[in-house]
C-alpha cells in the first residue's frame, strides 16, 4: 500500500497512518527516524516489535535485534528500483492521482522485471 502526503511533511507523522492500514505486523522495520516515544508505544499497544535503532542523541539506547534490522535492505532497494524511473524520482506531476499512478506501474514493471 502506498500513501501520499505534502513534501513537506516528516514521515514519522504518517508513520501510525500506513501502519494502520496495513494487515496485523509482529515486527517493524525502521531506520533511527521514526525512533520516537510515540511510535513505539502505539507499536507496543499494538502487539507489534519495533526493531529501530535508537538516534545518536538517546541517553539510553534502546536495544534493537540487529539481524532482524539487517533485512530491511530489501525496503531499501525497493525504493530505489522505483527511484530508478526518472518520473518517480523528480516528480514531473502535478497532480497527486497521477504521480500515484505512476508510482504503481512503476512497482508493477519493477515486479515484473524481476
């Protein structure tokens, strides 16, 4: 599932959004932004495990499985293989129904590539 939001906007802030819509996770897999208080106590009223790294500026590191995190090159890539698309990457549309949609045939010919 993809999601939308202003340029301008943190991804921590529509991090609990696309969570939420998603199917019931056990494990979430982020890097040091979404390393938040608020996060990570909606995860755990959730039942989900939040394998993030704590940011360099945390007192008191919270331990996170460091195998677990290493999978989460494969999101990496996967957003690099859309990036790849040039109309992805820069954004060319204007409108977000149209950027959306490039996005999924973008996902689709990257899938398909594969």
């Amino acid at each position: 599932m993809l999601r939308l939001s202003a340029g301008n906007v943190n991804d921590g802030t529509m991090a609990t959004a696309l969570i939420g819509a998603a199917a019931p996770i056990s494990h979430l897999l982020a890097d040091r932004a979404y390393d938040a208080i608020a996060l990570r106590t909606w995860l755990a009223e959730r039942g989900t495990l939040a394998v993030i790294p704590s940011t360099r500026s945390r007192k008191a590191p919270i331990p996170h499985d460091r195998d677990l995190y290493r999978q989460r090159n494969r999101i990496e890539r996967m957003f690099c293989r859309l990036k790849d698309y040039r109309r992805v990457a820069t954004r060319y549309d204007k409108l977000a129904r149209n950027y959306d949609a490039a996005i999924h045939i973008a996902a689709i010919a990257a899938f398909w590539l594969n």
